[in-house]
C-alpha cells in the first residue's frame, strides 16, 4: 500500500510536470532565443526554462510552503518539512531551442533524501511517466489507460541498444566521445537523444536496453532514476549499489548492467 504522503507527492510532481510541460508546449514563441549559458556557451537556457520553473516553484508553494526545492535554473530553498523537490524545468533545452521533440519536464520528491515519487512528462511524445517508492512505474500516452513499465528482458551485451549523452565542457566531451568509441564495437549500438529524463524512461519502457552518462546532476535524474528502478532497471554510479552521481550514472536491465558497468569502468567513463 502507498504512503499517503508519497500518493500526494506523485500527485503534486505530476501535476507540475503536466502544466510546465504545456506551457513549454503552447507557449513556445517563433523567435526563442538563448537567455544565458552555464557552463560553456553551448551549455544554453532559454527564457521558458526560467518561466516552466517559476510555474513548478509557485505551485508546490501554493500547495506545500515547509518544503524544499532544489532546481536546475536556480531555485533553491531549504524547507522544514523533510520534504525536497528536486526539478528540471526542461531536460533537452538544446533539442527545444531547435525545435526537436525529444524533451521532457523531469520532477521529482525526496523525503529525507530518499526519492519517493517521481513525474517525468513529454509533451511532444504525448506520454507521461511516474513512479512512487515501492508502487511500480507507469505511463500513460497514445495507448488506452495506464501502462505498468518494464524493463526489456535482458539480452546479451553485443546485441544490447544502450544510450548515453555527452557534456558541454569541452575536454569532457572528448573524453566522453572517446568511451563512446571503444564500447560501440561491443554493443548493438549507440543513442544519443539529448534528454537524460527520457533515457531513464526509456530504459524503464524497454525501449534501450542501458543507459550511461557522465556528468548529471541531481534534477537530470531524480525522477527518472526512480522510474527505471521501479520498472525493474538496476542503477548506480561507478561502483554497483552506489546511487546515480554526477561522477557516473548507469541504468539498465538487470543482465546488461553488471556487463555494462563492466566496461564502463574498464574505459574510465566516470569523473575524476
């Protein structure tokens, strides 16, 4: 049975992620440009970030005043009640900017520094994803009802589909393309769709078999880490059993993860 906190939880996260994710949707104006860069100038945001964040905070302040928040454009408070949420007001600005589908607006609640609920929603997929601690993950989308996710059942590495994503710092980027070049031989192949909100789901789908990224931060994949977990996906940094960190994140279906991990580790795919 849910925790009746956790169940309003859920319900908050995916209630904000639904509206966020319409008025980045709807909202969208012709001439969207770059409002700032963070950490190199290909690192952008745009001004609907900062808007689809304002939305987010108002509302869980509206609704829940004692809690925390912890967001990618800045908001940050430290709340009273236990509770944190952790949001990324747009996963995939690059993909946004230029017009490209694969984005998603990622929230998601901790309570004592463990994540208990998590929303992620796609408007231009049409889908939306959610998971609470213990109860499953599930999406809703051009199916009839909900779907309870699944992780795909495993195959072996060399005909695994595994995904990952790069940073925007320079010497990272090359590091990370290097990784990338010794492990596409000994896979079925690589993605790369520039959103980590919508890997870990998709990981959680069955539609890749693994994911890997060096470099996220905790509003990339709080919820979407969850909702791979509760789909059946195995997570970790660096080191199994580890939770997902800016150093490494990996999710994948139980037998491709210890393989991947594996390799991962061999190549240095983690932060130093």
């Amino acid at each position: 049975m849910t925790d009746p906190l956790h169940a309003e939880l859920l319900d908050l996260a995916r209630e904000a992620a639904r509206r966020a994710g319409e008025l980045l949707r709807d909202g969208r104006p012709a001439d969207l440009a770059v409002a700032a860069t963070k950490s190199s100038s290909v690192d952008v945001v745009t001004e609907m970030d900062i808007a689809a964040e304002k939305l987010i905070t108002g509302l869980i302040a509206e609704r829940r005043p004692d809690d925390g928040v912890l967001g990618e454009e800045g908001a940050s408070t430290a709340g009273s009640s236990g509770v944190r949420w952790v949001i990324d007001p747009l996963d995939g600005t690059v993909n946004y900017l230029y017009g490209l589908p694969t984005w998603a607006v990622s929230v998601a609640a901790e309570q004592d520094g463990v994540t208990v609920a998590g929303a992620v929603f796609a408007p231009m997929r049409g889908e939306a994803y959610h998971a609470v601690l213990g109860g499953g993950a599930w999406a809703t989308g051009a199916w009839e009802g909900e779907r309870r996710l699944a992780c795909r059942p495993s195959p072996p590495l060399d005909q695994a589909l595994v995904s990952t994503g790069f940073n925007y710092v320079t010497d990272v980027r090359a590091h990370q393309a290097d990784v990338v070049r010794r492990l596409v031989p000994l896979v079925r192949d690589i993605r790369r769709d520039g959103s980590a909100a919508i890997d870990l789901c998709d990981v959680a789908a069955g539609r890749l078999d693994g994911y890997y990224e060096r470099g996220l931060h905790p509003w990339d994949l709080a919820a979407g880490a969850l909702i791979a977990r509760e789909a059946g996906a195995l997570t970790s940094a660096r080191h199994p059993g580890t939770p997902p960190s800016n150093d490494l994140t990996v999710a994948a279906s139980p037998g491709v993860f210890t393989p991947l991990l594996a390799l991962l580790d061999e190549f240095g795919a983690w932060h130093d």
